[in-house]
C-alpha cells in the first residue's frame, strides 16, 4: 500500500474482519455512553485472559476487559490514565483514550475532548494536566498549589491546571472520533466546537514555540515530549540546576517501583525548569526556557494532527487550505531541521547548545514521523531499516523500545529510557502499513494485543522479557487495544 495523499492525515479503512459484537460488549458500550455509569469491581492482576490477538473468537473477552478499564477510570467528566498514580486529566493521555473510546461510545470520546479543551488558556495553549479538585491537592506532585495556575470554568468555578503542554495529536484524535459517528457529530455540534480551539492550539505551538524560528515548535521541559526521562534529554537537563530536594515531596515513589521512575535528580530538574517558567507567569516571551528542544515526535503530531484539522475544517465551515499548508511546512522542516541520514532516523535538536546541534541519541521520538505521509523514498526506506534494525529490533523486541537497545543509556526498565510503550507502538504500527509494511503491521498489532490482555493493560513493557511495568489497568493501554481489535 502507498502512502496517502500529501496534506492528508492516515486513517484507517474499514475492518475487513471484526466480529459482531457480543450482547455483553453492547452492554458495555451502553454503560460507556452513559455519564454517571459506575465500574464494576476493578480487573485484578490475576484475571483470567483466555484471549489471543490471532484468534477473533476470543476478540470480544479482550474488548470486554479494556472497556471496563475505561470505565473504572472514569472520574465524572474525563478518564484518568489510572486511579493511582495519575489521578487528574492528562493532555495527550486524553487523546489516546478518545481514539479508542470512539469504538464504544463517539459520544464519551468527543466529552473527553471537550473537557480538555475547556481547561485551555488564552493564549491557546492546552495544559498537560487539568486537576480533578475532588482529589486530594497533595495526592499528586506537583499539584495545583505548585503550578498557580488556571482558567475560569462554569459557573464561576476555577479549573486548575499545570503550565505547560503535551503532543498535540488532538486534532487526529478530533477527526477519527467523528468519523466514528458524523451524522451525531454534527448534529450535536461538535465540530464547529472544537475546531476553532483546536486552531487556537496550534496557532499558539507556532507562534509562541517556534523558539529555533525555523518552522518548529519547541518543547520547553522533557514532559512537555510525554517522554519524561528519555536520554535524549541529559545534555540539555545537564545545565539545569536542580531544585533543593527539601522544597518538594515526590508523590510518585509511593505508586510505584522507583526503580522504574525518573532519578531524584531528574526530578529536581523537572521542577526548577517549572519553578522558574511560574516564576514568569507561564510568559514565553518572558522566560529564558533554560531547556529548548525540537522534538521529531512532537512536530510530526503536530503536522498530522494540522492535516486532520484542515479536515474538520471544512465539517465546521472554515477553510481548510491554512491547515494543509501547515502539514506541508512542518514536514518540511522536519526533514530540513530533524533528519539525520547517518543514524537513519529523526533526531532531537538542542537550541541552547552552541551551535544548536542534533543531540547524539536514537529514540523512538524519531521514528515516530513514520505517520507522515509522502516522505522522501529514501527516507521511509532509513526509517524502516532503522525500525527493523538492531537499535530497535521489531519483531525481536516486546513492541518498540522507546530507546536505543544498543545505547549506552538504556534501561529496560525505567520509564522512558528503555522500556517499550503502548502508544508509541501505535503510532509506528500505523507508520508502517502507509510505507508497505503491512506484514510487520499485522505482526506489531497482534502483539499489541497479546501484551495488553497478558499484562492487563500495563503502562508500559520491559522490551526483553515483555513483563508488564508501571501501573496495570492503564487507560491509553485499553485504548489502543480496543482501536487495533476494531481494525480487525
């Protein structure tokens, strides 16, 4: 199969092997589209999974089981990554969870949307967490006593939110979900909704984040690429002073393993470099941004989710030509700014290092701009090569590890800085089939599936043994398996 059409974002066609769907999914369904539906008692990490990705009789036990892990992590107004660790609405988190959601219920998918983008600011930036007020202000760090930040909400109540962003994969999510669903869309109003605050959100990503002025927008904290502790970010974090230990209390280490957490000292750099963006009022024009990078995974999101937006455009009654010159411009610039034909891949470019040059570090931030379509031949066929290579071992490996295996820097365990992910396998498996490689596709989807169900939903997977890390029950991880099982 050929990549689309240029200016145009990939989307799935339709499944050409899914199985009705069981009285027992249709009740699920129904209890998804309802707001105040309750969960049921939450999956164990002993549940029975009688279920395999290559056999569809069993598809259903495993839509089952991620639907009800939707909704044991429904908070009353979005679905939280889990119930433990991250309690309140996460950006990009929400995303995923649209994308998947939007196969039970389009309604529930497009709510979860809309409460996000109810927390953006002025400027059009969207917050990377919206703070659920229900939880405890100390239950996570750092919390909304942290971040001082926020918006007006209804009825005069204040939504609290951090200061900085997540990828903006959106829009993608925006259009998919009212392709599940468009004659509802409309009728209810969705786009021409969300269009004009999507717009905001990329109007602010290329206006205040072109920090290197060439056409890219920079993240200004390693969480702002939702690849917290990548080593893709040491030199840059090297310059970074940390904050003293003593002014914060980690929350984090009581959900989890800390050997598989970001180090105390990566933590004290994460909150100077947040500490002193508060400090100017979350101003961009005001902040030295200490930590400035061009992220390949971040801007070819971005011009995915530009290519879909010009699609939703024309739904809503806007013109979509602004949006499909975007796409074109930030491919573009990626391929002039981001590419390294040596390591075969993307790579991050660091702006406050002398000389601004590409951060010597292979990760799966640079294979994600697979989704693009129309790349160069030659560099598709380097991505590929990359992908399937020792640096990342498709087929060999559990999914994609999120770093180099062979890097000196790699963990299998530790968060980002190894371990193999759920969504960015997501992403690459939909970058392959718009390149060919539908047979290595097929393959990372079942694989997909099979380490869902076997680990119940973990975060994340050590890429070698394929055990489950991090926290089980994840929402992005019962998203995207219930998105793959719908591709049949």
């Amino acid at each position: 199969m050929s990549p689309e059409p240029a200016g145009e974002p990939a989307v799935e066609t339709a499944p050409t092997r899914a199985p009705a769907p069981s009285p027992t999914a249709a009740e699920i369904a129904t209890e998804i589209a309802d707001p105040d539906a309750t969960a049921p008692e939450a999956l164990s990490p002993t549940t029975s999974k009688p279920w395999t990705a290559a056999d569809p009789d069993t598809w259903d036990q495993l839509r089952r089981a991620a639907a009800w892990v939707l909704l044991g992590n429904w908070a009353g107004g979005s679905t939280v990554p889990s119930r433990t660790l991250y309690p309140h609405q996460w950006s990009w988190d929400t995303a995923f969870i649209a994308i998947g959601l939007r196969h039970l219920s389009p309604r529930r998918a497009s709510r979860e949307l809309e409460t996000l983008f109810a927390a953006q600011w002025p400027d059009g930036r969207v917050p990377h967490i919206v703070f659920n007020d229900s939880v405890a202000a100390d239950a996570y760090f750092p919390g909304p006593d942290f971040w001082q930040a926020g918006v007006p909400g209804e009825g005069g109540q204040r939504l609290h939110t951090s200061g900085i962003v997540q990828p903006p994969v959106h829009a993608l999510a925006a259009w998919l979900t009212h392709r599940a669903d468009p004659e509802d869309s409309v009728r209810r109003g969705v786009p021409r909704r969300l269009y004009p605050r999507l717009a905001a959100w990329h109007d602010y990503l290329l206006a205040h984040r072109d920090l290197g002025g060439a056409g890219l927008a920079a993240i200004v904290h390693p969480w702002e690429s939702g690849m917290d502790n990548s080593p893709c970010w040491d030199g840059p974090l090297a310059r970074v002073t940390p904050a003293d230990p003593a002014s914060y209390v980690r929350r984090d280490l009581a959900h989890a393993n800390p050997a598989d957490r970001p180090t105390d000292l990566d933590y004290g750099r994460y909150v100077r470099l947040c500490a002193d963006y508060r400090a100017q009022d979350y101003d961009d024009t005001r902040t030295a941004h200490a930590f400035a990078v061009e992220d390949p995974c971040f801007n070819a999101l971005l011009a995915v989710s530009e290519a879909a937006l010009a699609q939703l455009a024309e739904v809503a009654g806007a013109d979509p030509g602004p949006h499909l010159e975007r796409a074109l411009a930030l491919r573009q610039a990626l391929l002039d700014r981001l590419w390294d034909p040596g390591a075969g891949q993307f790579l991050c470019r660091d702006l406050r290092a002398p000389d601004r040059p590409l951060i010597d570090g292979r990760s799966i931030s640079g294979l994600v701009p697979l989704i693009l379509p129309d790349l160069p031949p030659d560099v598709s066929e380097a991505l590929l090569a990359t992908v399937r290579g020792d640096h990342f071992g498709l087929g060999k490996a559990h999914l994609v590890p999120s770093y180099d295996l062979q890097g000196p820097a790699f963990d299998p365990s530790r968060y980002w800085r190894g371990p193999s992910w759920f969504n960015t396998a997501w992403l690459v498996h939909r970058g392959l089939g718009g390149y060919g490689a539908e047979e290595e596709a097929k393959r990372l989807r079942e694989a997909l599936l099979d380490a869902a169900g076997r680990t119940n939903f973990s975060e994340y997977l050590d890429p070698y043994t394929g055990e489950g890390r991090g926290i089980w029950g994840f929402s992005w991880t019962a998203a995207t398996a219930l998105d793959l099982l719908a591709q049949g």
